[in-house]
C-alpha cells in the first residue's frame, strides 16, 4: 500500500480514538443509560462513519488485489479470422 492511503489510514485510526475516548470521557455513560439507546445511537453515530469508510476502503483494496493477480492479457485475433462474419 502507497505511503499516502496508509497515512490516511492511521489518521482515520487516530480520529477515532480520540473521537471515542472523548466521548466516553465526556458522556460518562452508567449502565442505565447505555441499555436505553438513546444516548449510544445519538452521541455515538459518528464513530460509524469512520468504520464505514474503513470497510468501503478495505474491499477497495481487495478488489484491486483481486484484479492485478486475475488480470490475464486478452488473446489478439488472427489476421486470416475475419472479426465480422460475412452475409450470405
């Protein structure tokens, strides 16, 4: 992987650690609170966004692993086969 998409990664890996320490640190969420929801889909949504982009980049990355090892030069045609059949 190019230097540039893994500096992006460990700054997203880095956002996101910060961004969920500080919420944690912030909300103080009590058991209570975390079993009804309201504060863990409100407050923590955006820290799924950052693992969104992260699967979106991963199967990037697979597909292109994928394609240069099944990538396979296409056969050139003949000279003496004609590419258009000719009509009766």
């Amino acid at each position: 992987m190019p230097v540039v998409e893994r500096n992006w990664l460990l700054g997203l890996l880095a956002v996101f650690s910060c961004m969920t320490l500080l919420m944690l640190s912030l909300l103080n969420p009590t058991r209570e609170l975390l079993h009804l929801g309201s504060l863990a889909d409100l407050f923590f949504t955006p820290s799924h966004v950052l693992l969104a982009i992260w699967a979106g980049l991963g199967l990037i990355l697979i597909i292109s692993i994928l394609a240069r090892t099944c990538a396979r030069p296409l056969a050139k045609p003949d000279s003496a086969t004609p590419l258009v059949m000719p009509m009766e």
